[in-house]
C-alpha cells in the first residue's frame, strides 16, 4: 500500500495573551426584557465612548482584538454564541475527550499565525500523521492502484489551474474527460472534502489561488481549546448577538452596534460573522450596505461539511491514530474517515458538498445510518454493534454560522478583494471569506482580522500591534 500525504497531489500538481484592550459597558438596551447572557456578565462601564466595535468572537475577532489591545483604542468584542471561537469550537463533555466540532487542522504551521502562537500556550501541538490510506471495498488500494488514482489527481489539478489563467470557470468543467473509475472519488476529494462544496459550484481561479496545506498540526486538547486560551483575558460579551449596525457617511461620522443587551457607539466596527449571516438579514445595517458588498457575500456564501462523531472502542476498524481514509467511490454518497482522534477511541465520519448537506437536512438518525453502514460496507465490521456514544454537527442550522466555510462561485474569485474593502471607512470585514489564498481555514480567518485591526487602527490615527 502507497501512502500520500494529506494534501500533497496539490503540491504535486505544479505568549502569552497580550494585555486586553479597554472595554465599554453598552448603553440601556433598546427593548425591555432583553435577555441577559448565563455565560457572560455585561462588563463594568467607564467613561469616554468606544473607538472600535468588533462583532464575532471566532478567529477573526480574536485576532482583532489581540492585534488592537497595545494601540490604546477602546474595544468591545460581542459575540452571539456561548463560547468564543466561532467555528471552531472544542466539545469535552459529549465523548469525556476533545471534539472538534468544526475546524481541526492547523494547516502549514510554519506560516500560521495560529500554530506559531499555539507553541506558547502550553497545550500539546504535534505533527499529523503524513499518511492517507483508499478503500476500495473491503480492502485497500494497491500500489498500483494509488500510482493510478495520484496520476488522476494530478491531472485534475493541473487543469483546472490551467483553465483558470484563461476563464474562470467552475472547476467541474476543467476536469479531464478521462478520469475513468477514479473520477467520483476525485471529484469528492477536491470538492465537498476540500472546499466543502461540489466542483460544479467552486471557482477554478479560487481553487487554483488556494495556499497548499499538505502539512498539518494537531492538538490535542483540540483547535477550539486553543483558540479560547488565545482569547484569554479579552473581556468578550459572551451570549450578545449584533442585531443591526447603523453608521453614516456624513461629517459626523460614527457606528451604532444594537445588541441584545444594549447599544455601543464607536467610531469603527470590524464586522466577522459568516458570509451567510451577512446575506440573511440577521444583522440589519441602516444604511443599508452597498450592493457589491451584498453580491460578494452572497458569492462566497458557505458550504456544507459535517462531523458524524463515533466512539468505537477497542479499535474495531485495525486502523491507526489520526489516521485518514477514503473510499473508491462511483457516486457523490461518500465520505472521509478521521479515526480514533488523538489516540482515543473518537472517530469521525465526515460528508460535505450536496450530499453532506441534504443528509445533514434529514436529521441526526438519518446522518448515524448512513455513517454507520458506510463503515460496515468498507471494513465488514457491524458498526451499529460497536458504537457507543455518538453525535453529528448540522452547521448549515446553526443560527449565527449557517454553514461551513466559503468557496467562491464560478467567476466570483475577485468577491474576496471586495469584502475586503472598508463601508464609508467606518466597517471593516473580516473572516476566512476576506482572504485570497487561506480562504476556508482558521488562519487565513486569523490573518484576515489582524489586517482589519491594522486598517481600522490606521484610519483612526494609531497603531495596531
């Protein structure tokens, strides 16, 4: 058996926590009754007005926060969820072990911003294994048949990059004709696996722009525990969603941020919720924003990928930690196999793209059924006799994310540069979306809130750092 690394056929084919910054209480809420957060008391109020407002506490309000705190600016972070880190969130209490119920990987850790901080906070960061293994029934793939199924890869990555420097069109459309039997599992591993949506539904120039992450940390307390001590001492207003952003072009220029516990006023607001929410109308923005932000948004709009996490203990499928597997498929019913995570006896189905997201609509039992009996089909074990506790993440339902990450549109690679540029340089935004080549990953989120702190400290006369 030929083993390759994670992500190589792309490559092939071509602290500590800073000092918080200062934190304003919000003004009297705006409707009686406003229901408090359990997990976040409002913090106590000090005179003179905020300069920043940043909305979202995931990757991107984090590293705003952290990248403002020594300019001397005044900052509220508020967050609409329980937790800090977005779409990146660690669960110990489901399985007694970390679960990451959404981002795992610590993509390319010698450029991260995220891994390099992570060595400092003392949590356990260490190298994913450089395997992925393919399934082909209930065996696995050949020598001979990886050399053939890498060759395929290859191909469909290169034309893809070759159709994107003449028209960007949807990477389904650049594929070779002739991937003969590999061309579904390609066609998964690419798309749904890779960006969280079908080929037919992804930008070639967007794809061909994508960073390699074809070398990988773990952490073993989970990516979401390590994002929250990053956050360690911001003063986040936990359980205190946004509900609408006023601002004004004219002289007396200013952002008024509602939220469910009262109104901030600042002077610049650094916006980081999803491409999703942004497009729901969740958040109301008076003035309303300008089309090209709207179109951009809605032309990066999120994906579907989600976990179905098993405990199988005593290791029923023979396979190794943190070990990645695929399967010879000829349809889009697949998935991706992360096993016993960490060392433990947690292994996690995952299904994205159209499939991944019409399953996940059908409820939990109907994700456990099919992930159990993928299981059965590829190893012969009765999955349904071994599983213990289980759990499957619906992303796309919750109400402050409504998805996975983004994938532009055909011919909407350049929406990414629009949502990068400021609203009457009073709002900024930021997030995995605002980000060219490290779309879809925590630290291409992380970069892209730091680049807003230094824009919106400039534009007010100071210096982020």
């Amino acid at each position: 058996m030929k083993e390759i690394s994670r992500r190589s056929f792309l490559a092939a084919s071509a602290a500590a926590v800073t000092a918080a910054p200062a934190l304003a209480a919000p003004s009297a809420p705006n409707a009686p009754g406003a229901p408090a957060s359990k997990k976040s008391a409002p913090p106590p109020s000090r005179p003179g007005p905020l300069d920043v407002v940043i909305v979202g506490a995931g990757a991107a309000g984090i590293a705003a926060a952290r990248r403002l705190s020594g300019s001397g600016l005044r900052v509220a972070l508020v967050e609409a969820g329980a937790a800090v880190g977005g779409r990146c969130v660690t669960d110990t209490s489901t399985f007694g072990v970390p679960f990451d119920r959404g981002a795992h990987w610590l993509h390319m850790p010698d450029i991260n911003p995220v891994a390099k901080l992570g060595a400092q906070t003392g949590l356990d960061l260490y190298p994913a294994p450089p395997g992925q293994r393919m399934r082909i029934g209930r065996r696995y793939a050949r020598e001979g048949e990886m050399e053939s199924y890498l060759s395929g890869m290859v191909r469909a990555s290169t034309a893809i990059a070759d159709a994107s420097r003449r028209i960007d069109v949807s990477c389904a459309q650049a594929l070779p004709k002739d991937l003969g039997d590999w061309r579904s599992t390609i066609e998964f591993v690419l798309g749904p696996f890779g960006c969280a949506k079908d080929l037919s539904e992804v930008s070639a120039l967007d794809f061909a722009h994508s960073a390699e992450r074809d070398v990988d940390l773990l952490c073993r307390q989970g990516f979401g525990a390590l994002l929250a001590r990053l956050a360690g001492g911001l003063p986040v207003e936990l359980g205190n969603p946004a509900t609408r952003i006023s601002f004004s072009y004219g002289a007396r220029r200013g952002v008024d941020v509602d939220t469910m516990r009262g109104t901030h006023s600042a002077r610049a607001a650094i916006v980081t919720v999803s491409t999703n929410v942004l497009t729901s109308g969740k958040i109301k923005f008076d003035p309303d924003l300008p089309r090209r932000h709207l179109d951009a948004a809605a032309k990066l709009k999120l994906g579907s990928y989600d976990h179905i996490a098993l405990e199988l203990p005593d290791n029923p499928l023979a396979l190794r930690a943190d070990e990645l597997v695929f399967e010879k498929s000829d349809s889009a019913h697949t998935a991706a196999l992360f096993a016993n995570v960490s060392g433990t006896p947690l292994s996690i189905v995952d299904v994205a793209g159209t499939f991944g997201r019409d399953l996940a609509a059908k409820g939990e039992d109907a994700m456990f059924d099919f992930a159990q009996s993928w299981l059965t089909g590829l190893f012969g074990v009765e999955i349904g006799k071994t599983v213990r506790r289980k759990y499957a993440t619906r992303w796309n339902e919750e109400p402050w994310v409504l998805g996975a990450f983004s994938a532009a549109a055909p011919g909407a690679q350049g929406a990414r540069r629009v949502l990068m540029e400021p609203v009457g340089e009073r709002i900024w935004f930021a997030g995995e979306a605002a980000h060219e080549t490290l779309w879809g990953t925590v630290g291409g989120a992380w970069e892209s809130g730091e680049r807003a702190a230094d824009a919106v400290a400039k534009s007010l006369g100071r210096r982020a750092g």
